[in-house]
C-alpha cells in the first residue's frame, strides 16, 4: 500500500522533472545557436589571395606585400578582414591547380585569382591555361568563395595571335562565370621603372601599394555583398 502511494506520487514529479530538463536543454540549444550566429557574424571576413609572385612579394620585406597592404588598406576603411597570402613565386595556372585545395581552406570568404603571368612568360598554349583557371574558378565556387579574377597580358614577343588569345582568356571567363573582373593586375604600374623592381616585372614596395589602391574598390563590392549575406 505503502509502494503504491510512493508510486503515485512519483510519477508527476518524474513527469515535472523531465518537463524542467527539456526547457532547460532548448534554452541551451537557442543560446548556442546564437552564439555561433553572433560569432560568425562578428568574425572578420576571410581573403586569401592565390597567385605567383606578384601576390607572393618577390624580393619585398613580408611587410611589403600585396596581401599585407591590402589588408592594411581595407582596416583603416575599417573593414575588418584577413587577407592571407597564398601567392608562390613562379606559380603558374597548372601549379596553382595542384596545390589549390590545401592552400584555399573551406571557411574563405572571397580569393583574389592572380595567376597566368608565367603561361605567358613561358609561353604556354592559351588554351591550356583557360582550362587550368576554369578548373580552379569552378572548385573555388564549390567551396563557396566569391572571385575575384586578376587579368594579365601577355608579352608581345609571342606574336599577335597568342597575345590575342591570352588576353581574352580573363574577361571571357569572368563573363561565363559570372565573376568580378579586375582586367590587368598591373594595371598603371607595368613598364615603369619607377614602380619595379630593377628586373622590369615585379612591382617594388611603391607599385604594390598603386595597384592595392587600384584595386581596393573592385574588393570592397565583393566584401560588402559577403557581409550582407551574414
């Protein structure tokens, strides 16, 4: 008599207790959720910028580089992002592509392509670099990065016929993929002495910033239309 009485009243406390858990275990669950929400919202935007030499900062102090600069740049805008340098000297589109996959993390926001410059300077078959960065543009979209393609022109020591065909590579692809366009990497600095390096083709620490304050617009759309995502 004494267990049935015990049992009876137990059952509306165990059903009270198990009430109790649950409301605390989605109060829990709501303020994690937001708690991510809040934290992804407030992380800084993810840049990585995937080149050769001209992003990598051939024979310039660390400090001096185009990804530095540019996130220097982009901070006193008060933007807050990380731009990683993921540019290697001599890379060309088919190097690039063999090491995208550990050099872009999955968690990027927006990569700057800067490749071609050493197709070119090689003078490797047009048609074998649009493949190459087609390729790489469409794994870079599949991780969810925006864009933003880096023309380059080549060298007129080719001939006509190649340089035409390599220039069109960059707008024709931007164009089938709809992504932001910056024509000509060194756009204002390429054959000044000025702004190189004494080997006429890299940019020294004055030409790094011209072409950071060049391009800084065209980077701030893609930052702007990823924070309004968040």
């Amino acid at each position: 008599m004494i267990a049935r009485k015990f049992e009876y009243q137990s059952r509306p406390r165990l059903i009270l207790q198990i009430g109790a858990f649950a409301a605390v275990f989605h109060l829990l669950l709501a303020m994690a959720l937001m708690s991510a929400a809040t934290a992804s919202a407030a992380s800084p935007i993810r840049i990585v910028a995937f080149g050769d030499s001209l992003t990598a900062g051939y024979r310039l102090a660390p400090s001096e580089a185009f990804p530095v600069r540019l996130e220097t740049a982009l901070r006193a805008r008060n933007v807050d992002v990380k731009v990683e340098n993921a540019g290697v000297s001599g890379d060309t589109t088919a190097s690039g592509l063999a090491r995208l996959d550990w050099a872009v993390p999955p968690a990027t926001d927006i990569v700057i392509l800067e490749l071609g410059a050493n197709d070119a300077l090689r003078g490797v078959d047009p048609k074998v670099t649009r493949n190459n960065l087609e390729i790489i543009i469409a794994q870079l979209k599949a991780k969810g990065a925006k864009v933003l393609l880096a023309g380059m022109l080549a060298p007129k020591n080719w001939g006509d016929d190649y340089a035409r065909s390599f220039d069109a590579i960059f707008p024709e692809l931007a164009q089938a993929h709809g992504l932001a366009l910056y024509p000509f990497f060194l756009d204002g600095i390429a054959l000044r002495a000025d702004l190189n390096l004494d080997d006429g083709l890299h940019p020294n620490a004055k030409g790094v910033d011209a072409i950071v304050e060049r391009i800084l617009p065209h980077i701030e759309k893609l930052v702007h239309t990823v924070s309004a995502k968040r």
